[in-house]
C-alpha cells in the first residue's frame, strides 16, 4: 500500500509566482534583502565553528547571492538553484555534494520530510546540511494586525509554521545524522503597514495558501491600518519580528 499523500496546505503554482516576483524585485538596488543576507551569514558561521570546509555545494533559495558568493571565493564549487527550477519535493537531478544549504524555502512546502529526505540524498557520505527558514513565532504583529482586519470572520492569510520541537521530529525521520534545531529571532522596525507589505512581497514571504482568504477590501485594508498604527511606539513604527528556524545535520552514508 503506498504512503497517502502530504495534505494540499499550499499551491504550488502559487509559490513560484511568488519566487519569480521575487526574483524581479530583489534585481532592484535598494531591495529588501535582510533575511537572506542574515540566513547567509549565519550559514557561513556555522560552516566556521564545525570547521567543514565544502568543496561542493548546493545552495537553494540563496536569493541575494550572498551565500554562494562567499562560498566562491572560499574556493568552493556552488551550484545554486531556486525553487522556480527545482521540485524541493521530488528527488534532486544531482548528488554527491559535501555542502546543502536551503535558505528560505522548506516553509512552503506541501511534504517536508520528503524535501528534507531529498537533501540527505544529495548529500555525499559525510556531507552537511543546513536548512533555514521563519519559524512558529514569525510576523506575530502581523498575525494580530490580520485578525483584527478580517473582523468578525478571520480569513486563513498566515501560514502554518513550524516549532523547534516539530523541526527535531521531522529530522529524525527525514534520517538526518547528529540533527539539531534551533530558532533565533530577526527584529526589524517598519514605519508603514505599506512597508512592510512590501518588504514580505520582496522576500517571497507572503501567501501561498492553496486556500487563502478573500481579498481585504476597502473596509478590511482601513482596519489593518488602523492596527498597524494602534502598535507603533512613539516614533511611529512597528517592531515586528521573525524567528529564523535552522535544522542541521549529516549523512552518514
């Protein structure tokens, strides 16, 4: 009998418009680019601290190029792909590398521990992965800003995101060596309901539901401005916060 299939929590035409959008906007000089750059940075570190220097890896995701880049000039062959050419959730076209690096993606994923399965197989014997992408606990301002927007009938518009414990669970099925998750958190300040919007558009944060609520309306975007403004401090903005979940492990053979 064959496993029943992942249920349909997201649509996955819907995730690669919303990559190439974000492909198109992250082009411009003054795009927002502080989770990836952040992700990258915190890869790098990792990389630092348990001394793996990759030779060949696989970035997914690396929007920014920032990983990659930094990768290239430790000597390191990269080959980076995004999730508007690569099906996360099918068995990779390539293997054998001692580095995989997902950054900002697995989140909108229909089967995860099948996509983290696919990382342990392109993994080399010995090889890395590191994972990385908004945790439970990300956008609550946000959250709260849509509840009270929607009114007497919230709508489904945030995604299900995944915890700590959650992330340990799905490594150890995924088969994943010496796993560890861990969460950290990303505070960033927004002086407009408009802003921020923008910011999660260009970083491909925003929904990709397979059933997402009705559009605001006139009356539903006035209350969200009125929430948003009812939560800035005394110099107008907002602090709204991401938790960046990291899974890593190995494979052992």
């Amino acid at each position: 009998m064959s496993a029943p299939a992942p249920p349909r929590i997201f649509l996955p035409a819907r995730r690669r418009a919303i990559r190439a959008r974000m492909a198109v906007l992250q082009a411009r000089e003054d795009a927002p680019r502080y989770l990836a750059e952040d992700m990258a940075e915190d890869v790098l570190e990792r990389l630092g601290f348990l001394r793996h220097e990759a030779k060949r890896a696989l970035v997914i995701g690396d929007a920014a190029g920032a990983l990659r880049r930094a990768l290239e000039a430790q000597g390191c062959e990269v080959t980076a792909a995004d999730p508007l050419m690569l099906d996360e959730e099918q068995p990779y076209p390539f293997s054998g590398f001692d580095l995989v690096a997902s950054l900002g993606t697995l989140d909108t994923v229909n089967d995860l521990p099948g996509a983290l399965i696919h990382i342990r197989n392109a993994l080399a014997s010995g090889g890395l992965a590191i994972a990385q992408f908004p945790g439970a606990g990300s956008l609550p301002q946000l959250r709260g800003i849509m509840i009270e927007a929607d009114g007497e009938r919230p709508a489904a518009r945030m995604h299900p995101l995944v915890d700590v414990r959650a992330g340990a669970q799905l490594l150890q099925r995924a088969g994943w060596k010496n796993p560890v998750v861990d969460s950290r958190s990303l505070t960033v300040r927004f002086g407009s309901f408009e802003r921020l919007v923008a910011d999660l558009r260009a970083q491909g944060l925003t929904s990709a539901l397979a059933s997402p609520g009705p559009p605001l309306g006139k009356a539903g975007l006035e209350r969200a401005h009125h929430a948003f403004k009812s939560r800035t401090d005394a110099e107008g903005r907002l602090s709204e916060s991401f938790e960046i979940l990291t899974l890593t492990g190995w494979r052992s053979g």
